[in-house]
C-alpha cells in the first residue's frame, strides 16, 4: 500500500517545471507587461506538454505575448551546457534540430527558447492556441508521428530509364 501512496504522490519533474514556469510568466504578464499592446487578450498562461528529454525539460509555453518551445534544466538532471545570455544554440530533437536563444527568468535561472509564434494574435481562443501546442509537442516528440510512411520502393527498369533519356532528348533538340 505504501508504494500505491508513493506513486500517487511522486510528481514529474519536467511537468512541475512547466508549471513554475507558467506561475512565472503568470507574474510578468501581470506587472510588466499588463496593458501592453503587443498582448493578445484572449489568451493566458499554460505550460504544454513538459516532458524530459536528455536529461532537460522541454515543453510549449503560451503566454499572450509569445508562444515558444522551451527547455531548461531538471534539478537532478544533466545541466545544459554554459552559454552567454543572447547566444543561439541548436538542440537536437526527436524531429530533428531546432535553434534555441538562451536566456535568463528570475526565480526560474537559464532557460532556452525556440519562438514559434510571437506575437500571438492568430489564435482567437485560448483553446486554438492549446490545440496548437499540443500539435506543436507531438510533431517534435512523438515518434509515431515521426516515422516515415512505410512505401515500397519502386523498381526501376533499366530499359524505360533509358528511354526516358533518349525521349528526353529527342525532345529537347527538336
């Protein structure tokens, strides 16, 4: 019963830092950039689909002003790499490799963002902006949605290649 208990109360690292991060961007969007024009007020504050992956978290936060892939470092894991504040690294993800700035929040430390959408106010609901980031994580990490479609390779026959060639020019010296 105990282990029942223990399971139950155990909480993924990566998504409680999506959910600091998002309690974070909940304050700034609250004192710094209330009232700003570059706010989309339809929207709020989420963090999306956080998850480990080489020993960091990675996952979508939407904010009304931005929606970025971002990733920052677990408490117990691998730290990221030292880089300057402002400095462009690449990442290499499950889809394939995704450039990332890194950067500094307070109360949080270095976080690294990769802009998707900035500013955001092609999203008309907070449930499209959402969809989206779900979709978003899925098309970065989802193997499934990886693999690439299992197509029989066609034959090729050398006889049509070669008239194919010769086709080709005849009708280019015609």
């Amino acid at each position: 019963m105990g282990s029942k208990i223990a399971e139950r109360t155990s909480v993924d690292p990566a998504m409680a830092l999506g959910r600091r991060l998002a309690a974070r961007y909940r304050q700034i969007h609250a004192s710094a950039m209330a009232g700003l024009p570059i706010c989309n007020p339809a929207l709020g504050v989420a963090a999306t689909g956080f998850q480990s992956y080489g020993g960091r978290a990675f996952g979508i936060m939407t904010t009304p002003w931005f929606m970025n892939l971002v990733a920052a470092d677990l408490p117990d894991g691998k730290p990221a790499v030292p880089a300057d504040i402002g400095t462009t690294l690449c990442f290499g993800l499950p889809a394939g490799e995704a450039e990332f700035i890194t950067g500094e929040l307070d109360a949080i430390g270095r976080i690294d963002s990769c802009s998707l959408f900035s500013p955001v106010f092609e999203f008309a609901t907070m449930k499209a902006a959402l969809e989206t980031a779900e979709e978003i994580v899925r098309a970065f990490f989802d193997s499934a949605t990886l693999e690439p479609p299992t197509a029989e390779p066609t034959p090729v026959n050398r006889r049509d290649l070669l008239r194919s060639r010769f086709r080709g020019r005849e009708e280019a010296s015609e």
